[in-house]
C-alpha cells in the first residue's frame, strides 16, 4: 500500500493528463472520463503500419495523406471471435513481411505518401453501442482532418460506425462497395446490431443511400435469406463469386464503380477478408469455401482505388485461425495495393514519375 501511494504521486497523475490530452476525449457515452479515444500508456499493438510513424499525440494529426486506425472488437461477432488481435496481426506483418515499394506499379509508398499510425480505438469490450461511438467519433476526427483513414479491425459490426463517422464530412452522397461473402444487411443478428448487420444501419444515414451500395463475392452455404431480401427491397446490388466467373474481374470493376459513384461524391471500400476462399485466407470467423483468390481480389482492389476512395476498412481478420499468418499477410498487402493504386491514378499523395500507368 505504501508503494501504491508512491506509485500514484503527482508525476504519475502528470503522465496519466497528459496520456489523456494525447488519445484525445472518449465518445459522450463514456461514463469513465479518464478513458480517452485512442489508446494510450498500453497499446493494443506494438507495431506500426508499414513502421510508419507512431502519432503519440492524435492532435498532431493534421496535413499527413493517411492514417492508420485499429478498430479491435470482436464483440459483434456470432461465431468465432479473435478479430480483436487483427489489427497487431496487420501492422506486425506489414512490416516483417510488407515493403513499401512494388516494382510492378513503380511506387514507393513512403516517398509517395506522408503516413501515420494513430494506434488503436479504445473500445469498450462486450458493449456494442458505446464501442460504435468511439469507432465513430474517431473516424470523425480523421475525416473532418480530411486524412484518409484506413480503419484495421477488428469483425464487421464496426462497418457502421465507420461510415457513421465519415458521413458528416461528405458534402453530397457515399456510395459502398463492400467486398465479402456474406450480405451483412440483416437489421439485427441475436437481438443486436452485430457484424451481420453493418450495412442495414448505414444504408440508414442519409447521405449513404442503398442504391449506392454494391456487394461483391456474396454467395456459397452460410447466408441467410434476411439479408438478400434487405438488398432487393433497398435496391441495392449483389455481384455473387458466380457472376466473377461469368464476366470477369475487370467487367465487375466497371459495374461496380458505376453503380457506387451514381449521383455520390465518394466511395467508401468495405473489405471484409472472408470473400477470399479459406484457403488462401483460413484465418476468418466465418470462412465460406468457393471464394475469390488472391490475384482476383488484387486486381480489383486495384481497380476500386484507381476511381479515388475517401477511405477504407478491412475486418475480419481473425489470428487464432491463421495458419503461418498467410491471412493477416494478404490484408496487409491489400492494404498496400489500395494505397499505391491511389498514388499510381493520382487520387492521393505524390504521385511517382513513371512514364505511363501499368494498368
């Protein structure tokens, strides 16, 4: 007890303020005001994005092209949690195993684009709501910094949330295009909004209407029937694996970025890693066989980004069911494909003197 009053001496409430004033002030809801947005003092993970720079102070955030957010709760997920630990699984890989250069598309990501690492989202574990103001209002800071934001979760619930936060700063309409197996448009999933219903509230906020949303890769044995009868009663679109198959990857490209920028000022990407087929990517709390592969869901990465993107989240990596990392690997370079793609189209950054585009 003697040691714990030394402990709690004035120096230590000192850094506890401070810490405090640097992860920003929590979401209304949060009853406990010594929590802060971010995370600070004890950090969910030790990495830092492509070992980018960590933004100790968020209040520094200011002129930078990207920032990088965690987003780790699980709490939303119906089957398997560990998306919790996928953020540290993205930053951890993206640096022992990620480079910021790609030859083929003649970026460098570090020359091109100033990056940061703003740490992770303090969620609040098992409560839903009070996790989705605080994913919310710190999407809010980024966008209204106009940053691009790429929010690492973390399960799908935080889908809604994300674009939540993002909505306020967007003058016109948000169009989606959201990559996944499942539709994840039902209104509830066990009496909550979890990560089978993201896009149900989304398509809720005004300027995110349905008919801009665009679903790729739905399909296989694991979907419900509520979730295609939300999409076809919003008119909104689904583009099943089938029909990646019947017109190609670079036909879906197009239908898709017609579809979400019809009448909107900017799209959203809505990456959900279980689109790809488990064996290529088996770390996911809902795996469904017969998915997309890697080089197909490259290439149209590449193509969604090349029409420009306000921001982008990936969800569901899940590290207690990977096998060698290979499914934190591929996020973290879809991650990468996305930002070059910007750089390459000029849509953000400095763009590389390359004598023409590679695709």
């Amino acid at each position: 007890m003697e040691a714990q009053e030394y402990l709690e001496g004035p120096e230590e409430r000192d850094r506890q303020e401070e810490l405090l004033e640097f992860g920003l002030e929590a979401a209304e809801s949060i009853r406990d005001r010594k929590i802060s947005l971010f995370a600070r003092g004890r950090r969910t993970s030790t990495d830092a994005f492509l070992s980018t720079d960590f933004l100790e102070d968020v209040r520094d955030l200011d002129s930078q092209h990207v920032a990088f957010l965690g987003a780790p709760f699980d709490g939303g997920a119906t089957y398997r949690p560990g998306t919790r630990f996928g953020p540290a699984a993205l930053r951890k890989m993206s640096s022992e195993v990620g480079s910021p250069y790609n030859p083929g598309m003649g970026v460098n990501l570090k020359s091109s684009l100033d990056m940061v690492d703003l740490g992770d989202i303090r969620v609040i574990p098992s409560n839903l709501e009070k996790s989705f103001d605080q994913i919310a209002k710190a999407v809010s800071y980024v966008a209204e910094r106009e940053v691009f934001p790429v929010v690492l979760g973390g399960d799908h619930a935080i889908g809604y949330p994300d674009v939540r936060g993002l909505s306020p700063y967007i003058d016109g309409n948000i169009g989606i295009i959201h990559l996944d197996r499942h539709s994840d448009i039902s209104e509830y999933s066990w009496d909550e909004r979890m990560h089978g219903s993201p896009f149900f509230h989304a398509t809720n906020i005004p300027n995110a209407p349905p008919t801009n949303l665009v679903q790729v890769g739905i399909g296989g044995w694991a979907g419900g029937r509520d979730g295609l009868r939300e999409t076809r009663d919003r008119n909104a679109t689904v583009i099943t694996v089938d029909d990646v198959d019947r017109y190609g990857v670079e036909r879906i490209i197009e239908y898709a970025l017609e579809i979400a920028w019809k009448n909107t000022d900017a799209v959203w990407l809505s990456f959900d890693i279980d689109v790809v087929d488990p064996a290529y990517a088996p770390g996911t709390g809902t795996p469904v066989a017969g998915g997309l592969t890697p080089r197909e869901i490259l290439r149209m990465l590449r193509g969604f980004a090349a029409e420009g993107l306000v921001g982008m989240e990936i969800v569901e990596v899940s590290p207690p069911y990977d096998h060698a990392d290979i499914t934190a690997l591929l996020g973290a370079h879809s991650i990468m494909e996305v930002l070059g793609s910007l750089v390459v189209n000029g849509k953000l950054g400095r763009q590389p003197e390359t004598p023409e585009k590679p695709y």
